[in-house]
C-alpha cells in the first residue's frame, strides 16, 4: 500500500482548517455577490444569490458608508479568493495527491446536510463515502474499486438526537436542494415514518441510530428530534462504531467538514457487520465489501504504526460479551489468509503497546 506524500497531509489540514474558519459565509455565501445600489441619492449594499434557475435573489444588507458593512463586504472579497484557493487545494490533493474524491452526487448531498447543521448536531458519516476519507487520515492510497457507492449513510446516537434541543432543517427539502426527485422510503414495518430516502435514479440516503436495547426495536424507526423530521433504523453494534468520531475532510468543491468514524473503529465495525449479512444477493455483494474494506484498513494501520489503536478498541468489542465474539470470529474467517495473517500481527504488536493481553480465536 503505497503512501501519500506528507506534503499532501499538510496541505490536507490546512483545507480543513481554511474551511472551518470559513463558516460564517453561511449568511453570505461565496456564490454570491455584494452589489451596491443607489436609492434617493443614497448607496446601499445589497447581495444577490442565484437562484438556480438562471436568474438571482437579492438580499437587503444596509447603507454603504456603514463601516461594518463595508469591513465585511472587504471579508466576502478575500473570503472568495480563498474559496478558490481551497478548490485549487482539493483538486491537488485529489489528482496528484492520492487522495479521494466522492462521486458528485455524494458530495452534494454531504455538503446540503452538512451545511444544515448535521455535524454541528453531533451527526456521523458512515459508510463508503466515509471510507473514502481514509486516504486522508491514514495517509495511504485506498484502490477504487473499495470505494464505489450509490448511496450516502449516516448515524446520530439517539440519545444525543433527544438531548440537543435543535434540528436540522426538514431532510426532504434539504435533500431536494440537491435533487428535486428525492422521496421518503416506505418504512419496511409499516409504520408512516422515514429513515431512508431515494432519487430518481435510485440513490439512497439513508439514517441510522443505535440500537436502545431489545431487539424489538430493530424492526421500527426510532424517532429523531434532530433530524429534521427523519427517523432512524436501530442497529446493534452502531454504538461502537460511532464512539469518539473524528474530524476530517470530505474533498468535494472547496472542501466539507466532515465527522466519520474512526478508522480502527470501522475495521472491527466491518467484521462484526459481514458476519451477519446474508449470503445471497446484494447481501453477498455487502459482505464481499465489508471484508475488503476491513482488509485494507488493517494493512493500512498496520503500515502507519496504530496497531496500538487498533488493539484497543478490538478489546473493546470482544469484553462486549458473546455475540461480538462471535462476529468478530466469524468475520475474520472471511479474511483472506494474508488479512488474517496482517490482523494477527497488527494485534499482536498491539497488545505489546497497550500492555493488555488480546484473544485472537483465528
């Protein structure tokens, strides 16, 4: 596995940086513009957006010899030429870098939720669109054929949901903002709520929450203050997926600020879920990937010395009782023998780091 240029790791955290210095532009996006006006022999500044039908909205700002106006109107300008910046910097890190880029509908659907409050509200990309953010944290080229997606996960713990006292905007204009044919799923239970949704050409977006308890709860949509109005699948092992997330990039446009899981996490998550997975149809397809994304993952930990990490939270999942134990097992004899090999390894120089003795069944 070949790594990325530590040039190109900088140049990643100074994106993220950059974008999150740039998130007042909310009021006044970089697709817009100020424009003075003059009224009555006054010059007053207003600021149109386009409104995507060819045309622009335009939005009353105040009198043009307001100074603190005219010292924002000044940030818009070096906001702008830092937008184009930041592009510059995506693009470079995406064609000579080494790193990721999502496919464009992924992209747009990230950046509509992430600009909905998503992230700010505790939310968690998961997934393949995660995956694809592993380049960049990891510091290692990811082949393409592992990161390959036609929908776009996320998770929110429920508790969180229910404690934070705000919400995203409704998901389904959120979600039609970046195409007008999307619609809420039919909940398999019956039951009136959504947690998935689908465009015409049949991308998902799907939410997820984490399992209460019983698993009576699995067959029914859990309801999600913070979601805007979506609900959620229950699934068991998400709480151990989306523990202690971290912060990264999504390379799309000028860059997306984005919370994933972390690596280790998603490795161990992945053994644990392409057990359970059935064997026929797309369930085949899943599993097939769920382990070679584990794969890959392992020999990328294994090569960027986190086996420590890796050790951790694998001890985490086994002293969760036997049914880890029994995914974990299972999901590791789906291993190709040279993963087996790279996690017994991995595991073991771990267990050193840590100073905790580690069960390795396989």
């Amino acid at each position: 596995m070949k790594q990325i240029d530590l040039m190109y790791q900088t140049m990643l955290a100074e994106l993220g940086q950059r974008s999150l210095d740039a998130a007042w532009t909310a009021d006044f996006p970089p697709e817009g513009r100020f424009t003075p006006v003059t009224v009555k022999d006054r010059r007053y500044w207003y600021f149109d957006i386009p409104d995507g039908k060819g045309g622009k909205m335009r939005r009353y700002v105040g009198p043009a010899d307001d100074q603190e106006i005219a010292q924002r109107v000044e940030t818009h300008k070096r906001e702008k030429d830092d937008l184009r910046a930041r592009r510059r910097m995506v693009s470079t890190l995406t064609r000579e870098g080494g790193m990721v880029a999502p496919d464009a509908m992924s992209g747009d659907i990230v950046e509509a939720l992430a600009a909905g409050g998503l992230f700010r509200l505790r939310g968690v990309l998961v997934g393949t669109v995660a995956f694809q953010t592993y380049a960049g944290i990891l510091g290692v080229r990811l082949p393409s054929a592992a990161l390959m997606t036609g929908d776009a996960d996320f998770a929110q713990d429920y508790s969180i949901s229910h404690e934070v006292e705000d919400t995203l905007p409704p998901i389904l204009e959120l979600l039609q903002s970046v195409d007008p044919t999307f619609r809420p799923v039919p909940h398999r239970s019956g039951a009136a709520a959504s947690s998935a949704f689908v465009n015409g050409s049949g991308y998902r977006v799907e939410f997820l929450t984490s399992n209460r308890g019983s698993d009576d709860y699995l067959d029914q949509p859990a309801k999600m203050p913070a979601l805007g109005g979506a609900s959620a699948d229950p699934l068991r092992f998400l709480d151990f997926l989306i523990r202690d997330p971290v912060r990264t990039m999504l390379l799309h446009k000028s860059g997306v600020p984005v919370t994933v899981p972390a690596p280790e996490r998603y490795a161990v998550h992945k053994l644990i879920v392409a057990s359970r997975r059935h064997t026929d149809g797309q369930g085949a397809v899943k599993r097939d990937k769920d382990i070679r994304q584990a794969e890959l993952l392992f020999e990328a930990l294994q090569q960027t010395r986190r086996a420590s990490d890796l050790a951790l939270v694998y001890n985490e999942a086994w002293e969760r009782g036997p049914h880890w134990q029994e995914g974990i097992w299972a999901g590791a004899g789906m291993l190709s023998e040279e993963g087996r090999d790279r996690l017994r390894d991995s595991l073991r120089h771990g267990s050193i780091q840590i100073g905790e003795d580690i069960t390795m069944p396989f």
